[in-house]
C-alpha cells in the first residue's frame, strides 16, 4: 500500500505543536504593536519638536523687537532732550537780540533826531542813561550753549560774543556815556546791529543743525 506522505507529514506536524507555523502577527503581540505605532510615535515626536521650535523662534523674535522698542524709546529720549536745550538756547537768545535792538533803538533816537542834539540837552542825556540802564540789563542775561553737536557749528559766533558761564562778554556790548559824542553814539549802533544780527545767526543755524541731526 503506497503511503501518502503529505498526511504523514500533517500527522507529525499536528503531533508536535513545536513544529507548527506561527502566524507572525501572533507571534509577538507587542513587538507587532510597537510596529504598528511607530509612525504614531515618530509624527508625535516630530510635532512636538515643531512646536518647540516655534516657541523658541517666537521668543526670540519678542527679544528682538522689545530690544528694537528700546532702542527707539532711548532715541525718542534723547531728540526730545537736544529739543528741549535747542528751544531753551533760542530763546535766551531772542531775548538777548531784542535787548540790543532796544539799546539800539535809544541810539537812533539821538542819531536821528533833527535838529541834532546839543551836547548838553537834558533829553539826550536821559536817553543815554537809559542806554546805560538797558546795556546793564543785558550784561545780566544768560544764553546756555546748545548740545555740542549744534555748538561746533556757531562755536566761531559764540565765543566772540559770550563767556563759559553764557553772559555777554562785556567788550561785545558798547558802552556810553551822557558826554558821549554823536560819533560814539553811531559807533555804538552799528555795533549793536553787528551783535543782534550775530545772536539771530546763531538761533537760525541752531535750529537748522538741529533739523539736520534728527
């Protein structure tokens, strides 16, 4: 009788467990698992790896624009405080500029008048004093120097006209007399012309410095 082998073969395989095949998804359930969830585990992973990196972008992009804030406000400070010493200096000097144009106009009052004064007239004399009065006032004004950057520009004009401690240098402001002579009182216009015209000068070309510089 001819042996079937096939059966024989199954016989022996159902006989022993050991010899049967596994079916690899039982095999090893876990190690199945963890296959099964890789891409799970590696889309996690690369999830939370994006959002850390868009933490850290986004923090260093608030470092940066609270440093830029910063610089801006610091810079805003500092143009606000050359305004403020520009404005002040102006003023100082208008004020200075319309005393000698006062000091001047008493000048022009005994220079054009006509008839001319005589030497002794008790009205020429009264004009001069309050001459003197005026030009005692303006020796008293004080002009504090624009921020250096707009000093070096006028620094020239300044020093001529003006001591450190910001008051008129007293040779720039001419002085007379009730015995002052029609000459000197003409002398003593132009000057104060000269020096009225300096002070507007240097308050125009302050304020244009400062313009340019802002």
């Amino acid at each position: 009788m001819e042996i079937n082998k096939a059966l024989v073969a199954a016989a022996v395989t159902a006989m022993n467990p050991a010899l049967q095949q596994k079916d690899p998804k039982q095999a090893n359930p876990q190690h199945q698992q963890n296959i099964d969830n890789a891409p799970v585990n590696a889309a996690t992973a690369a999830a939370k790896y994006q959002d850390s990196a868009i933490v850290k972008i986004a923090l260093s992009s608030n470092t940066r624009n609270q440093d830029t804030a910063g610089t801006i406000e610091q810079l805003h400070v500092k143009m606000n405080q050359l305004a403020t010493s520009v404005r002040e200096t102006n003023e100082a000097l208008n004020r200075v500029a319309e005393q000698a144009k006062r000091m001047q106009g008493e000048t022009y009052a005994i220079i054009k008048n006509f008839p001319p004064f005589t030497r002794d007239s008790q009205e020429r004399q009264q004009i001069l004093m309050s001459y003197t009065a005026l030009g005692k006032e303006i020796l008293k004004m004080t002009v504090p120097p624009p921020p250096p950057p707009v000093y070096e520009r006028v620094s020239h004009i300044w020093e001529g006209v003006l001591g450190k401690d910001g008051r008129l240098l007293p040779t720039a402001v001419p002085s007379l007399d009730p015995g002052s002579s029609d000459q000197e009182v003409k002398g003593a216009a132009n000057a104060l012309d000269k020096l009225a015209k300096n002070f507007e000068k240097v308050a125009s070309v302050t304020s244009q410095t400062f313009t340019s510089t802002s």
